[in-house]
C-alpha cells in the first residue's frame, strides 16, 4: 500500500493541478498503454490479510506517534509523513467498517474502499456502507490511441462524478505498479 505517484507532474506554479503530459518518472508505462483504468473511490483504504485480519489505511505526521498495533508500509522523505494500517477494530472507521462487512461473507485477502454515509461527506453517494475492492476495470489500457487514455478516462470521471482514475499495471497484483489521476487535479474548462 505504498502511496500511487500521480501519472503527471505537479504544476510548480500551482500544486494543486498537474501539467498533462509531463509525466511522472516511472509512469511512462500508462502512456504506453499498459495496465487498466480502475475508479477511484472516495472512501478510505482498508486490507485484508492473509490471516484473516482487518486493517484501515493510517498516515501519521512527523513528530506523532503511530497508534498501538500500526504497521508501517510507506514513508515520504520530502514531507516526512507516513503511512501504514492500523487494526481495523480501533480505527475511527470501525462500526461503518462492520455495517459494511454485514453486506456479504465472500471476502478474500485484498484492499477494498470502505465508502457510504459517514465517510468523506459520502462522495460516491452510496446508500448504505460497504466495501468496494480496489483494481475493479473500468477501462482497458492499450488500443489504438494509448495516448488519449488519460485524457478520455478524466472525461468519463468528471462526467460520471467519480474521484478519479487508478491505473494497475497488473490488476491481479495489488502490490504491482500504479499511476493515479484526481478530476481535481485538472482545472475546469468553461465553455464560452
């Protein structure tokens, strides 16, 4: 669960867009029209492990403690900021975590989206809480023009109000390469 790279690089002029087509290093392979176009959900991360243990995804600033139980994955050298999973039973998530588990039996070892009501101001309007597994196609990589995915993939997010787009370069691996794209992270052009 380390942190996704943005597919392209920040404006430095204003950090909150990016300039397309200034790819980030290591992204190349989404321009080449390898891996899938997944959603981007709106909700927090939480895994499964193989023995059967639940965890939510947890950053922890620098100078702060992780809470007891934490698992470092991923640290940010230029923010100093860090990230790990934490037991899912005490998490701020926990009981919209358990209404969702309520939903189904057939969970397998894997990283899902807890979304619904209570979390993030509930932007993927779910009706009910639940757990959404991560690396769910959407779009296929390659074809003619791999070049106008990210660009096609931004207007099928925006249109359909979804977050954005995660590219897997192998979506039967969560540990494999991937890229990302916020909607926000393009500002919004008005017609004239």
């Amino acid at each position: 669960m380390r942190k996704i790279p943005t597919l392209f690089q920040r404006d430095p002029d204003d950090r909150r867009h990016v300039i397309p087509g200034e790819v980030t290093p290591g992204c190349d392979w989404v321009l080449a029209g390898e891996g899938v176009a997944t959603r981007k959900w709106d909700g927090t991360c939480c895994l499964l492990d193989d023995a059967g243990a639940w965890w939510a995804r947890r950053e922890v600033k620098p100078g702060k403690n992780p809470p007891p139980g934490w698992r470092e994955v991923d640290r940010d050298e230029t923010t100093g900021k860090r990230v790990g999973w934490e037991p899912i039973e005490q998490s701020g998530f926990a009981r919209w975590h358990a209404e969702a588990l309520e939903q189904s039996t057939l969970w397998k070892p894997w990283t899902y989206e807890l979304i619904g009501p209570r979390i993030n101001g509930n932007p993927d309007r779910a009706s009910f809480h639940l757990l959404v597994a991560h690396g769910f196609r959407f779009l296929s990589g390659g074809g003619a023009a791999p070049l106008a995915l990210p660009a096609d993939a931004i207007a099928d997010a925006r249109r359909l109000g979804w977050e954005g787009i995660v590219w897997w370069r192998d979506p039967g691996d969560p540990d494999c390469d991937k890229a990302k794209l916020k909607v926000r992270d393009f500002p919004e052009v008005n017609p004239s």
